[in-house]
C-alpha cells in the first residue's frame, strides 16, 4: 500500500524547491557580474502610483569598478570612490559630500546591487518569461521583515548571459519601480578618476560638506 504525504508536507517541498532554484539563478547572476571588472549599464526608471494614477519614466546610467560606482538617473548624480560619496543634484547646483558607509541603511553599492537577496528575503522562482524577445528566468523576492514597505522585488535575468535585465519594485502604498535595462556593457576600461565628482569643474557649485 502506497502512502501519499500530506498536502501541506508536499507545499513544503515544492516551496523549498522553488526557493532553492530561485537561489542558484541569483547566485550565476551575482557570480557573472563579479568576474568583470567593469559594468556599465543604460537604463529606463519607470515609477507608477495605483492610487494617484501617476506615472512618469526617465533615464539613467550606472558605471561600477569594483567597489566604486556613479549612478546617474533623474537629474541627480551620485559619485562613490568606495571611500567618499558626492551626490549632485544638477539643478539646484549643489554636491553633499559625505564618507561611504557600505552598512547605513540605504547606501547602494555594488556589493548590495547584485547580492541583496542573500539575507532578509524569501525567494520563489517563477516560470520564465520574454521581455523584449529576450528569455528571461525570474524571481521574486519577499522581504522577511514584515514592517518594511517593500512588498515584493521582482528580478528578472537574461538566460543567455545571466546578466539582469528587469528588475521591479513593488510596494505596499500601490508605488512601483521598474528598472529595465537598455545596454549592459563589460570589462571597458574605467579610469578610477571617472568615480570622483570633479568640484572645479562646475562653476558656483554649492559644496555640502557632511563628513
């Protein structure tokens, strides 16, 4: 007489399964992006409210070099050396300078844009998908912290390359984000000058210096 598990012990199963797929595509992912020493990555931001009905897109760019990276999206430009930040903020002509601290809650660095989802989420793999006529495999990823706002992250990584290629964030308010990458380029040299704001470059800028 055969003996069948019970629904919940086969949910289990399933669940620890597709968390354990969804860990290994992130993991290639995370691994690609470390074996270049340079990425450089042109991309569309597209922000949505379900209760306003706002929605409004812009462009941007990010260059990283091991731990420093200058992200450049919606008029603001942050520049990180991997010791000190400066934020630009083009129009009002002002830099807030400040000393890099990879722990503070908020700080993007390159270590947390392809590792985030080692600590804090539940994973769950979802069937692949075509974005732009590009197979992707995709993830979601739910915060273990019940208290934050972020209901839901999305990845989205191309098969071929295992470079991502979408990725969404969802919240509990009805906002989103959505970062859909255009260009992703590898391995072009980067002078370490190109990841330090130029000060005397820009005439009557306002220096915020927070250090």
């Amino acid at each position: 007489m055969m003996m069948s598990l019970p629904a919940a012990a086969v949910a289990q199963s399933d669940a620890a399964k597709s968390e354990s797929e969804a860990r290994a595509i992130l993991n290639e992912m995370s691994q690609a992006a470390k074996a270049c020493s340079t990425i450089e990555v042109s991309f569309t931001a597209t922000y949505a409210n379900k209760r306003t009905g706002d929605k409004h897109a812009s462009d941007g760019s990010l260059k990283v070099k091991g731990d420093a990276y200058v992200l450049d999206v919606n008029g603001m430009a942050t520049y990180s050396d991997g010791m000190t930040v400066y934020v630009w903020q083009k129009e009002a002509n002002e830099v807030d300078i400040s000393d890099c601290d990879p722990d503070a809650e908020g700080e993007m660095t390159p270590t947390k844009l392809f590792g985030a989802y080692k600590t804090g989420y539940k994973l769950r793999r979802l069937p692949d998908a075509a974005l732009s006529g590009v197979n992707c495999a995709q993830v979601d990823l739910y915060p273990v912290d019940k208290k934050t706002d972020v209901m839901r992250l999305r990845i989205s990584v191309e098969k071929a390359t295992m470079r991502i290629r979408q990725f969404e964030q969802s919240t509990k308010t009805g906002e989103s984000l959505t970062i859909t990458v255009k260009d992703f380029k590898v391995n072009k040299p980067m002078p370490d000058s190109a990841f330090k704001f130029d000060i005397g470059a820009h005439k009557g800028i306002e220096v915020v210096d927070l250090r």
